[in-house]
C-alpha cells in the first residue's frame, strides 16, 4: 500500500476507532502489485458523513475533489455479500494522491446519506446513482430523477432489470396537443 | 381564373381568342405547379441530429456532396422556417416529446424524413430508453435505409421529398399521417451526384 495511503488509513482508524474500515485493493490482482497503490475503504451507510467531512478536511488527507461517485450492483456476484456498493473516488489534488471508498447497501430501501454537504459535484451524480440503481440518498436537496424521463418507475441499471425494459418504450404517450 | 374557351369567356373576341386562351392556360399551370416548383426547389430542412447519422447529414450538406445543387441547404435551427424534418439518428424517449414539438411548431405544408436504422426502428438499440421507431409518434414520408445511410442516399430522400412535393393533391401532413414510402440503398458509389 501507497505511503501516504497507508497513514490515511491509519488516521482514519484513530479518528474512528469502531469503524473496520478494511482497506483492500481496488482490483484484486496477485501475480503482480501494479494495482496495489489503488485502495478502498469499507465505511457503513451511518458513519458516510463524518468519514468524508475527516478526508476532506484533514491536512493530511485533503481530498478537496469528489472525481466520481457511482454504484455497483453486486447481484449474483461471485462471494458478494451486499447487493449494492456506492463508490466515492477522492482526489487530492495538492498532496497527489487518491483512495476510493465503498459504502455497502442492501434491499428493500438502500439509503445512504448525501455528501452534498462536503462536495457540490456530489449533487448531480447522487441523482444519477438515485435513478439508476435507486439508492435513496437522505438529505440530498434535489434527489429526482435526471437521465430517465418523468414518470419512469424503474431503475434501470440494476441487473435484475430487463435490457428491453418492462414495456415503458410502448406506453409512453403521443404528445399531439397541437395548441402548445 | 382558370382555363377559359371563348364560348364561355365573353372578353375574348376574334384574333385575341387564341392568345388570351393560351395566357390563362399558362396561368393555370402556374398557378397550380408555380409553388410546388418553387417548395421543392427550396426545402429548408430542419437538422434533428441526435447521433452518428447527423454526421452523414453534415456530410450532405458540406461541399462534397452539396446538397445546395438540390435548393435544400438552407438548414434553420427554428422550426418557424422549416418544411423538411431530417430526423437523424436514434431518439430516446425522454427526447421524443421534443421531436414531436419541434415537429408541431413547423408550418404546414411540411415532410418528414426518417434517416438510418435508429430512427426508422431502433436500430441495434432494442432497449427499454430507445423509441423503436419514430413513425409509431409522427407521421413520416420518406425512409432512408442504412447505418448510416451514404450522403447520396440521402440526397436521394430529398429527391423522393421533390416528387412527394411535386405530385397533385398531397394532402398536408398532419392530415394524411406520413406516406412512409422507402429509397432504395443502392447507389453507384463513385457517380457521386450522377447515377447510371
Ligand atoms: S442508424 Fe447507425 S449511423 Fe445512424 S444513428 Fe443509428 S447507429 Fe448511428
């Protein structure tokens, strides 16, 4: 693990001494470490927020930019035990380093807390995780739908969801009010 | 005014008779193929360009292939100026409504063209966000097949669109929902303007 990693970590486990955190590499690969620098961390649903308010503000974690935050459906995933994982990448840009962290949800009512708080990048692409997998994001300003249109019920990227959809493309209405 | 014989045209005596016939006769033919020859000589399409096929269409309109030798390259981004819809490329649901306005605010008379795969039927995105053919929300004249369709094959559609807007007694659009008729995707590649 980075050195620089390898002291977040620990500082992480200070700050939050009944958190686990299990720091494991990004991509699990044995025959050589080219991946090894790239680490997540396991943080629950509960502690998100005080976690993330720690990296960004810390001096020497100083994550000050959230580059990506998606979603991962595990279903039928091979030794998965939670269904979904929402993925934050955090980027420093000073210090030069990044770390990922995984907070692990289940059905029926997958929440977690939003981070719009510490980053505003977050606001968008929370909504996006929200339509597409439907992770239900407590405290989010905004949380409704963005690349599916209004009036669609589903999630569409959860895997247990049909390519072809459950018929949505066939009863979607004319518009042919021609006042407009 | 219409086509008049001197029986019944009491105007028109002796040497005069021929010539005011053949003026009102003339008059006629203007009148009744005057605007559809200027409508068709001076499409202005409307670019719907939502995918790889709005390249092709780029590509019709730039020099190459000059779409202006046809009167059609004046593209308007308004619907307000527009009589030929292109619709280019696949639509997915949450943008069909825009096309089905942009479609409602041009003036009647007006066509539609449908070009490629994706807008025809979907095309290879047989998903659940994908309209699996805009024909099913509006009406369309003109399908012009392919993924993309070749430049000339689209310009072949514009010449479809031509005869459409030259026939007689084409009812307006809305009324007569589309006419869906299909080009054929044949050309001879390297004739490009002038097919054998
Ligand atoms: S028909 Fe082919 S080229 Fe045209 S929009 Fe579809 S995929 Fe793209």
């Amino acid at each position: 693990m980075d050195q620089n990693i390898a002291q977040i970590v620990a500082g992480l486990r200070t700050a939050f001494p009944d958190v686990a955190f299990s720091p494991q590499p990004l991509i699990d690969r044995s025959e050589d470490d080219a991946g090894a620098e790239q680490v997540f961390v396991r943080v629950p649903p509960d502690k998100i927020v005080e976690v993330m308010r720690f990296l960004h503000d810390d001096a020497r974690c100083d994550f000050q930019q959230l580059a990506s935050l998606t979603c991962v459906d595990y279903l039928d995933f091979p030794k998965a035990r939670d269904r979904y994982a929402v993925v934050y990448t955090l980027v420093s840009p000073r210090l030069n380093h990044r770390m990922w962290v995984k907070c692990f949800v289940n059905d029926p009512d997958p929440a977690v807390p939003s981070v719009t708080g510490i980053w505003n990048a977050a606001e968008w692409t929370e909504r996006e995780v929200f339509d597409l997998f439907g992770i239900r994001f407590s405290d989010h300003p905004d949380l409704r739908r963005i690349m599916t249109w209004d009036g669609f019920k589903a999630h569409p990227l959860r895997k247990d969801y049909p390519l072809r959809g459950h018929g949505e493309r066939e009863d979607f209405t004319v518009v042919t009010d021609d006042s407009r | 005014m219409g086509l008049t014989t001197s029986e019944t045209s009491p105007h028109t005596m002796g040497n005069g008779d021929t010539l005011s016939t053949r003026l009102d006769h003339l008059v006629g033919l203007l009148r009744k193929h005057g605007p559809n020859w200027a409508r068709k000589n001076s499409l202005w399409p409307m670019p719907f360009a939502t995918a790889c096929c709005g390249i092709e269409l780029m590509a019709m309109g730039a020099s190459r292939y000059d779409v202006a030798r046809f009167g059609a390259e004046v593209m308007r981004f308004t619907p307000r100026q527009c009589d030929l819809m292109i619709c280019a490329g696949r639509v997915a649901i949450k943008m069909l409504p825009v096309l089905q306005r942009i479609y409602m605010q041009m003036c009647e008379p007006k066509w539609v063209i449908s070009m490629g795969a994706c807008a025809s039927t979907g095309g290879v995105f047989d998903t659940y966000s994908v309209v699996q053919g805009i024909d099913q929300f509006m009406p369309v004249d003109v399908y012009v097949p392919g993924c993309p369709p070749r430049p000339e094959t689209l310009i072949e559609g514009v010449m479809a669109i031509q005869r459409i807007v030259d026939a007689e007694g084409v009812k307006p659009s809305a009324e007569r929902g589309g006419l869906g008729l299909t080009v054929d995707p044949v050309v001879q590649l390297n004739t490009v303007g002038r097919r054998s």
